[in-house]
C-alpha cells in the first residue's frame, strides 16, 4: 500500500524533530506522497492594530490591510515549508507544501481528512498535567478529533514532568 504522511510544522526545532522519522517513513515504508502542513491564523483587524469599521478610516482600507498581514504570513509559511524540504531526502517521494487558513488543529484534521491523508505525523512536548491543562496541546487535540492515525514523536530532551 502507497501511504500518504501529513507532517504539521510550526515553524520551530520542536516541530521538526519528526524530521528524521518522516525520512525512516520514506526509506522504510511505500510512501507515495509526504505533506508538509502549516496553518496559519486568520488575520483579524481587532488583532492586528488596525482601526475598527465604526471609526472614521474607510472600511476597505482595514479589508485591504486584513488581506496584506494575511498574505503575508502565508507567504512566509511557504518560504519556510520550501526550507523545511531542502532538510529531507525524498527519495522519489511526491513532498508536497501546504499553507493552511484557520484554527491550527481543525485545519490539519479536516485537511487529512479530506485529503485521505494516511498518517499524521507530529511533534509533541511531552507535557502533562497542569502545564498540558494551561497551554493545551495541538498534538493532542489532532488525536482526539481525527479519524486518521496519529504518530506522536516526543522531542528529545524532553522528560515527563511525572517521572522526576
């Protein structure tokens, strides 16, 4: 069977640990096709500094800068998903890029969903307990809501705070 690996990045060593795996994957496995996800968040005016429609600034103007912070954090999630590339060894695998708009976890798993992605590969931190509860966990989120088996890949270095 040819499988399909989606591989969510963030953007930071952490995330990239799996990269190693995801080249085990595609020397030791039929792999036809790796992704390479980002997600972006949606740019929001409330956010981003900008005036607000009920002031006096034209409302197309603040449309206008949405779109131009938007594009632009696209734009460098691409440039670095071009880099994160450059880092594996295909092997004749199909490595396709991937930036994504939205909510970090529903994004990734309705993608893989739709997109009959095989296996979600992913890093995690490792966390438990209240830090987990505080920061909550994108990684753990994906497992819980999606239909496609995950593969957590604990960062090294990294000890569960419950084993001391």
């Amino acid at each position: 069977m040819n499988s399909k690996i989606m591989v969510p990045l963030d953007g930071s060593q952490l995330a990239e640990c799996v990269l190693p795996h995801v080249d085990a994957f595609i020397q030791g496995c039929q792999v036809s096709a790796v992704i390479l996800a980002r997600v972006v968040e949606p740019a929001s005016p409330r956010f981003l500094g900008a005036p607000t429609a009920t002031s006096k600034v034209d409302y197309e103007q603040v449309l206008e800068y949405t779109k131009r912070v938007e594009d632009d954090r696209k734009n460098s999630a691409a440039e670095y998903l071009q880099e994160v590339v450059g880092q594996l060894k295909p092997g004749g695998v199909k490595i396709q890029k991937e930036v994504l708009v939205g909510s970090v976890a529903d994004s990734l798993v309705d993608f893989a969903e739709s997109r009959d992605v095989d296996l979600i590969l992913i890093a995690t931190h490792g966390r438990s307990g209240v830090s987990r509860w505080v920061r909550g966990s994108v990684a753990d989120r994906i497992l819980r809501a999606s239909n496609v088996p995950v593969l957590m890949v604990r960062a090294p270095g990294i000890m569960n705070a419950s084993k001391g």
